[in-house]
C-alpha cells in the first residue's frame, strides 16, 4: 500500500525501494504498489509523473478503494493502472441494492474493455461471493472466503533470491 502523496515524490522514494528489492533477490514485476488515497489532496501533475516513474521501473499497479472514497474514477483510463480493488462497501451492499449491482457490472464491463484486473475486497458471507460471481467479477478477498481465526498460525521469513534478477 502506497499513499498518493508518496506517489507525487516516488523520485525521491524509488532509490530506496530499489536498494530494498536488490538486498532481497527480489524484480519490480514481482509487486504490486496499491495507490491508496487521499487522492484529493495531491498535486495531481506530480502523482501522474510518480504512477509514470514507478510503471517505468517495472512495477505492477493497483488502484485501491475504487467505489466509497476519493479515487478519481479517471485512473482506470490510465494504461499504467492494471487492477482496480473495489471498496469493501461495494460487495457488502450490493445484495439489497440493485444500483449497487449495476454500478459492479459496470466496473467490471469497464475493467474487461480495459484489460484490467478487477478484485473484490472485503466479501464477508457465501450472499456477497455469489452475488459477486454472478456479476463478472472473477477475484475477490476477505473474511467470508476464509476467517482470519480459522487460518493456521505461521511465522514465514522470505529468503532472499540467489543471483542478481535487477
């Protein structure tokens, strides 16, 4: 998760993100930045030119929180963009509102059109899974897919990779 503010200073951000993946074995491609608001109170100039910068270096794109916040829905315009999370209000409401339902059909037919990834968050009962499937939408997370009390306990260390993929 990436502030917008970050983004609009990624030129300052990027060498130490860059440094921090080289000591890990780990490539650009292999993360995805979700863009996360406030939206409205970044000079817009500069975030355009951070999104840009960060594309250019090779990481994947998210736009998070699109539906209950301040995302511009213009972002999806943005060929750098490649997958958008629908804000947890979206799936929760949508089983009794029927706009709620038309405006996820209609992200997803923007999204398809778009050639991005459209994912639902938050889906907390098998109601808002179905309804989601129902309406095109192919990926989702949250709670009802799998309760964080029913997980496994895990203390997972991430090894650095071998050779140089930078």
């Amino acid at each position: 998760n990436v502030l917008a503010v970050s983004v609009a200073r990624a030129h300052v951000a990027i060498g130490p993100l860059m440094d921090a993946l080289r000591e890990t074995g780990r490539r650009p491609a292999d993360v995805v930045l979700e863009l996360n608001p406030p939206f409205s109170s970044v000079r817009w100039g500069a975030f355009r030119q951070g999104v840009t910068m960060l594309r250019d270096a090779g990481f994947r794109l998210a736009v998070d929180e699109i539906g209950d916040g301040d995302a511009p829905v213009t972002l999806l315009g943005w060929p750098e963009i490649g997958l958008v999370k629908l804000d947890r209000s979206l799936a929760a409401g949508a089983p009794h509102e029927p706009r709620l339902q038309a405006t996820i059909e209609s992200m997803v037919l923007l999204c398809e059109r778009s050639d991005i990834q459209l994912v639902a968050e938050g889906v907390t009962t098998p109601e808002e899974l179905e309804l989601l499937h129902s309406l095109g939408v192919r990926l989702a997370q949250g709670d009802g897919l799998w309760p964080a009390q029913s997980r496994p306990a895990t203390h997972v260390t991430i090894a650095p990779m071998t050779g140089n993929p930078l």
